[in-house]
C-alpha cells in the first residue's frame, strides 16, 4: 500500500487536477454563455431581446467570477457545489422567465416542449471535467431539482391541466396530436422520463470519473514509487532493478535476512586525488562507479551506497536473490577483471573487495525529504574490514568462510589464514585472490 505520505502526494495532485478541470469547465461554459448572447443580440436586437440578454448577462458574470476565483485558487469545495446549483437554478429562471416570443403570445409551458432539458445536459457534461464523481452527482440532483422546480411554478400559474390521461378513451392519432399542441397540455409524464434520464446519466458519468480517478491515481502512485527509487537508490541503480521494486508501491518494509555484502575501494586513490583537478577527480569516480553498478545489476546486486572512493554493493537484499555468495563474488571477479584491462577516464586503477555472509538489517530511514536504503550489523563491519585487510595480506579479494561455502567452495580461493577483525572476539577464515 502506498504510504501516508504519498496518499498525500496523490490527493494534492487530483486536488490541482480537479482545479484544472474546473478551469476548462468555465471557459467551455463562459464561451457558450458568451455565444448565445451574441446570437440573441444579432438575432431579435438588444431594444427586442433585452430581456434574454440580461438574464444571459447575469449567467456570464458568474462564471466569469468564478474562474477568477479558480484561476487564483481562491475557490473552496463548498463553492463548487454552490456553483454547480447557482447555474442550474439560473437555468430554472429563464425557463421561467424568459418568453419563447418578443410579442408574449406562447405559453410559457412550450419552453419544455421546444427546448427540452439540452442545457441541463450541457452542464452536467461539462461538470465531468472537474474529476469528481460527488459534484458529478451534485450537478444531476441540481439539474432534477431546477427541472422541477422551473416546470412546477410556470403550471401553478396555469388555469388548465391537460395531461395524458386524457388519451384514455380516444387512443386515435387525431387526439394524441391534439394532446401534444393542446397549449395547457403540461407533459408530467416527460418531466419523469427527463429525471430518469438525467439521474441515470449522471450515475454513469460519475462512475466514468470515478473510475478515471482511480487510474490517474494509479498512475501517480507509480510514478512516485519509481521515484522514490531514484531517490532512494540514487542513478546508479539499473532501470530493471528499480522497477522491480516499484512493483511493490515503493515500500521497501524493513527486514533482517541473510545476505552477502561487497565493499569495493580504489588502492591508493587518497594519493591521487590530492593531486588530481576537481573534474579529473569526478569523471574517473564517475565512471568507476558506472562499472561497479553494471557489474553489480549483471548479477542481481544493488549498490546501496557510496562512500568517497568505496561503494556498498548487496545480494539478496533489498532485492531476493538465493545465490547471493555466487553472485558476489562473480561480481567481484568481474570488477577485478574489468580494472585489468581498461582504463577510467583515462586512469588505471586497482582496486581491493572484501565480501561477507551473514544477517543483515536492511530498510529504508531517513525523513520525507531525504530517505535512504542502507544495511546494518556485523555482516556490514565484517565485508567493510576485510576490504581495508587487502593490504596486510598482499590480495586483491578477500572474503569470510560462509561466502566460500555458500559459493560452492571454488578451488581456486584457497584458505588464507585466520585473522582478528576488531568487534569479533573469535578470529575469521578467510580466502582470498593475491594481487598479481
């Protein structure tokens, strides 16, 4: 499961998105609103239509405010669903008020029968771009409640109520035509189809951004885990490794397993860098680097840190690996054989390793903003000691008894001698390659 931090990080990012949805919500709508003014003033004149052109004022200047406020991020939830019920009770009130013609001579109950419900569905639609199903639904029951609200006060004012009821006894064609153009004919039956229509169209669109919702925050929570692999790992982890582990959301639980630990240093490297330019110093630490991180992935290990002119390389942790021995020391000999034969920007090294086996405690630590995966214990100690040990025993590699066992006892690395490593009070086996 993703963190509570990142939880925090997706709801931050659909929160913005919502805010950007909003946006593009309120320029489809304020260049709607701004065309139909146009068109009434083009098509009954501002002395004709002023009426309509006042009411469609009022429906522009809102939305215009509201986009200020959007585009400043001064809007707040509860203003999205006041908006959402603001616009469709506006809607309410030209159905109301705004007459089908200049003269007054068409009841206003035809606003229904020669516009239907299309804006209602205009809003609802475009209310989908805000990302959030609740003011999806908001948006619907707004609609049924204007719908309503509009067609219930214009029949009140009504002095007949002709309804289909009256096709009961005389099912001809000449009555159902009469019925419909019949002017007090006030269609209760069409305003429950429209409800059932808006209500279930509502419930789909809510359920389509519902569900992109999930898959944008799906994603987000991918992204972040990759990240936060980089982060944790740092550039020298392969891209296959850190996918592994975003796999798993990012969350790396802290765990304590056996695991073979490699510590890599460049032999008199202290020497050269006293010397060396600043860039000359980074490009030959960088592609050493670069090496021992290729070498590393080839055989499922992770360089887990790097400290000055060493790195800190693991098998079996955090990644599961059951011949963490055999790959490191194939890795080891890999590096070995590598700093033969080729140079690094320009620079020959030599390098000595020291590998151990044993339980490790690994994790993630570290704050949100700086967080690391590290190894503890004495397995740690051990593989850092037998590194520097290269030099007291004239080798190149040096490694403790249990990676030589669990490697399958290769012939070629010979029992060394037994040495004291300081925190240990039993002395260790070693075997090792001698420095050529």
């Amino acid at each position: 499961m993703p963190s509570a931090a990142t939880q925090t990080d997706i709801s931050d990012v659909l929160a913005e998105t919502e805010r950007a949805g909003l946006r593009i919500v309120l320029a489809i709508r304020n260049g709607v609103v701004g065309f139909a003014m146009l068109f009434i003033a083009v098509t009954q004149g501002f002395a004709t239509g002023w009426f309509g052109l006042l009411v469609i004022s009022i429906f522009l200047l809102v939305g215009l405010l509201y986009r200020w406020l959007v585009l400043r991020a001064l809007d707040r939830q509860w203003m999205r669903y006041a908006f959402a019920s603001l616009d469709m009770g506006l809607l309410a009130l030209v159905a109301i008020l705004v007459p089908l013609s200049i003269h007054g001579e068409v009841p206003q109950i035809f606003v229904f029968r020669v516009y239907g419900v299309p804006a209602f569905f205009f809003l609802l639609a475009t209310s989908a771009l805000s990302l959030s199903p609740r003011l999806v639904m908001w948006t619907g029951a707004s609609a049924v409640l204007a719908l309503w609200t509009a067609w219930g006060w214009i029949v009140m004012q009504m002095d007949r109520w002709v309804t289909w009821s009256a096709i009961a006894d005389d099912r001809t064609g000449q009555k159902y035509i009469e019925i419909v153009l019949d002017p007090d004919h006030i269609q209760f039956a069409n305003r429950i189809t429209e409800t059932m229509l808006i209500l279930a169209t509502s419930a789909v669109t809510a359920t389509a951004v519902a569900r992109a919702r999930r898959l944008l925050s799906e994603q987000i929570s991918a992204e972040r885990a990759r990240s936060h692999m980089t982060e944790v790992f740092g550039r020298f982890v392969p891209a296959e490794v850190t996918s592994d582990l975003a796999e798993r959301d990012g969350s790396i639980p802290a765990v304590s397993r056996e695991a073979t630990v490699m510590f890599v240093d460049i032999e008199g490297f202290t020497s050269f860098a006293e010397t060396a330019e600043p860039a000359r110093l980074i490009a030959v630490l960088d592609a050493f680097f670069e090496t021992v991180s290729e070498a590393a992935s080839a055989h499922k290990g992770v360089c887990i840190s790097l400290i000055g002119d060493a790195a800190m390389v693991a098998f079996n942790a955090p990644l599961t690996n059951s011949d963490h021995a055999g790959a490191a020391l194939a890795t080891a000999e890999d590096l070995l054989k590598t700093v033969e034969t080729r140079e690094f920007a320009g620079e020959k090294l030599a390098i000595r390793i020291g590998l151990a086996t044993g339980p490790v405690a690994a994790g993630t630590v570290g704050g949100r903003g700086r967080r690391a995966y590290t190894l503890y214990g004495d397995t740690v100690n051990l593989a850092q000691r037998l590194e520097a040990m290269n030099k007291e025993t004239s080798t190149r590699l040096l490694l403790d008894d249990p990676t030589w066992e669990r490697a399958g006892r290769p012939a070629h690395l010979a029992a060394m001698r037994e040495v004291h490593v300081k925190g240990r009070a039993a002395p260790v086996l070693t075997h090792g390659l001698a420095a050529s």
